[in-house]
C-alpha cells in the first residue's frame, strides 16, 4: 500500500474479515507474501502456521483482537516490527505470538527478567566533558506508561480518551508539582488555541497531529484526533503528554533529566495510579520495542558533517546505530533531519537494561559520535557541531 496515503484503522481491517465479518486468515496470509517481496516485518517473519492455528481455536472476539495487533504491520510497507497491543493482557493472551517478537527485537536470550535502577548520579555524566561547547543543550528523557483499567491508545474509542484525560488533569492538580495543563479535545476547560498549539510545537513541547503518521492511524492510536489529547507542562517546563511522560532540562548533566524525571513519576504513582507492567518483560507499552524500563533518553544535537547539511541523514543514523545510538528528527520517529543535521540521539536498548544504564549508554556512544562528527572534515572546514537552545 502506497505510503502516501493515510489509511483509517477501521476502513483497513476491513481488508482481512470475510463476507460475515470474521477474520480471514488466508487475506491476512496473502498480503504478508505480498510483503515479503517488499520488507519482512517480525510481525510477518512470525506468523507462522502454528500461530495461525492456535488464533482459530480462541474466540471470535479474541481473533478480532488478533487482528487489530497486526493490522498496521499489514498496512505498512516500511513496518519494521509491525505490532500494536491492544490491551496490557495481551502480552499475556497472546504471549505465544508476541514472546518471540520481544526477544528478537531486544536481542534476548535465554531467562531473563526487566529490573529497575534509578540510582542515577548528578554531576558524572556532564556533556561539557564532551565538548566545552555543549553548555546548553536540550535534553530530554521520557518513559511510556500504561495505566491499569484502560485499553492501550490503539483501541480507545473517544470517550475512554476522555475520560482518562480527565482522570489524569486530577492528578496534575494535586500531586504537588506547579504546572499547567494545556488540552486539544474540543471544550475541554483547559483547551488551547492552534496558535498556542503550533508554539509549543516549536518549542519541541507538543507532539505533531498524529493524523499525518499512517503507522499510527492504520493501528488506531491516532483514532478520534484530537479528543483525549493533551500536555501538562510544570512551571520549570518539564512535560508530561497523556501516557509519555517526558523530562526537559536545558543544560549539560544528563543526571539532572532523570532526577527531574524520577521526581515526575513518583508524584504520578503517590496518587493512587498504577502502571501496567508484565512480570517478565518490564513496561507493558503498545508498541513492543518500548517494553523493559520504557525509557529513552536523548539529547537534541547538531550533526551537519555526518548528516551532509541533512541531505544524507542515513549515514548519520547509521554511524549511530553502530554504537548502540539511535538518530532522529526532533519530531520523533519517522521525522526527518534538518538542513543543520539536527537530530534527536538516544541510546537504542530499552529492555534488559536499567534506567541508570541507558543514561551511561548515551553519554559513553555522545563521546564517540561527536568525535566521528569532528573528523568527518578537516578542522578549518568544521561546522558547529553542537546544539544551543
């Protein structure tokens, strides 16, 4: 399917149901033959026959949910994984099919089990060590979570939306952190103006219309934009959006993000909500390659030399996917690089890692990366490699 145009869940899954509204598991098959001629995605390298098999034995309703799980995988060509839970039980419902993804995509062998360490430092991981330059940088980290009693973004329908967009404004105006809500649902008491949107959008604080990211439309998290939709920003400006909740911190100790960050959580939890996570695999999330602490750390930096002014950004995000970084566009994933090479930078590993490790992760791969980025053109010919908001 074209790329070019954004599919609803509702009208795609119609693809894969028979003339009674049940599940065709033969369409399901044919387009993921179709895609092997394109891209395999986990989501098809694993629908195997025994996986067929074992859905056809679970209940119409349950087969329907199967359905819903690998719908954007099956609607997007470029799906690297291509799978959405729908709900926290379904890592455990359908544990059979999803084990296999999870351990592949975070590389996972033998028995295993997520733990959690914020015993994360200030004042080590310092990016001026770095670079003297790096004095003022945006960093960021966020964790996904999940809230028990709600289905998982992808098969909200809007009143759920709204309903836990409210539950959560009670808990920002009483879990002892200053802030303001600002809301995009239609009548909310703190709804917000485009103008005021579009500014935080700027400011790399709100999240881009999730409606222009088909991934996110074919599997339902971007159903009944903008209702439910929202961002609590604190006096200091850390934010926190729905279920991401994200720490800003302009500067230079990566530290100080997570104790910023830590300090979020724990009053979110002190008021009586509780995230969803599984026994094994950490952090239930709706797209599997979050799951384990749910964390990304990055910073925003600039890479014109790697990334060729932004015109050759796959060598930059190979460079750092060969040290265990991730690149991005500051818009998140499937944004593009700009003209000054600007990219989002984090480490890769999420699951079988700490909190604490994935901050030393990234300050040990910025060393490396910044040093490539310094000697990919002699001296006199170097850009300024470095972010400063």
């Amino acid at each position: 399917m074209s790329q070019h145009k954004i599919f609803a869940k509702q009208d795609v899954r119609k693809l894969y149901l028979d003339e009674q509204g049940n599940v065709d598991f033969n369409k399901i098959q044919a387009r993921w033959d179709e895609l092997k001629n394109i891209k395999v995605s986990l989501a098809n390298k694993h629908y195997t026959q025994a996986v067929v098999e074992k859905v056809k034995t679970m209940s119409a309703e349950d087969q329907q949910r199967f359905l819903d799980i690998v719908i954007a995988g099956l609607t997007n060509d470029d799906s690297q994984v291509g799978i959405s839970a729908t709900r926290p039980e379904d890592y455990d419902v359908f544990l059979f099919y999803l084990e296999p993804i999870i351990r592949e995509y975070h590389k996972i062998e033998g028995e295993t089990k997520q733990e959690h360490d914020w015993n994360i430092p200030v004042g080590e991981y310092v990016l001026t060590k770095i670079d003297p330059a790096l004095e003022k940088v945006s960093m960021r980290a966020r964790v996904a979570r999940n809230v028990v009693g709600y289905n998982l973004p992808s098969s909200m329908d809007k009143d759920e939306r709204i309903k836990f967009e409210n539950q959560m404004v009670t808990v920002f105006e009483n879990f002892g952190i200053p802030g303001n809500y600002y809301s995009l649902t239609p009548g909310h008491k703190n709804f917000i103006s485009d103008q005021k949107a579009d500014e935080l959008r700027k400011r790399h604080f709100l999240f881009i219309d999730m409606t222009s990211d088909n991934h996110l439309m074919s599997n339902g998290v971007a159903s009944d934009w903008p209702f439910g939709r929202g961002i609590w920003i604190s006096q200091d400006e850390r934010e926190e959006d729905q279920l991401r909740i994200i720490s800003i911190v302009q500067g230079n100790d990566l530290g100080k993000v997570d104790q910023s960050l830590h300090e979020l959580l724990n009053g979110i939890e002190k008021s009586g909500l509780k995230f969803a996570e599984h026994p094994v695999y950490g952090i239930i999330t709706t797209c599997p390659t979050n799951m384990g602490t749910g964390k990304r750390q990055s910073i925003l930096g600039k890479f014109p030399n790697l990334s060729k002014a932004g015109t050759d950004e796959a060598n930059l995000k190979d460079k750092a996917k060969s040290i265990g970084l991730q690149a991005r566009g500051i818009g998140g994933e499937h944004s593009s690089v700009d003209q000054e090479g600007t990219a989002d930078i984090s480490p890769s590993a999420r699951f079988g890692v700490t909190e604490a490790i994935v901050t030393k992760r990234l300050f040990e791969g910025l060393i490396v990366l910044y040093q490539i980025e310094k000697t990919t053109v002699p001296e006199k010919a170097r850009n300024n490699c470095c972010t400063i908001f």
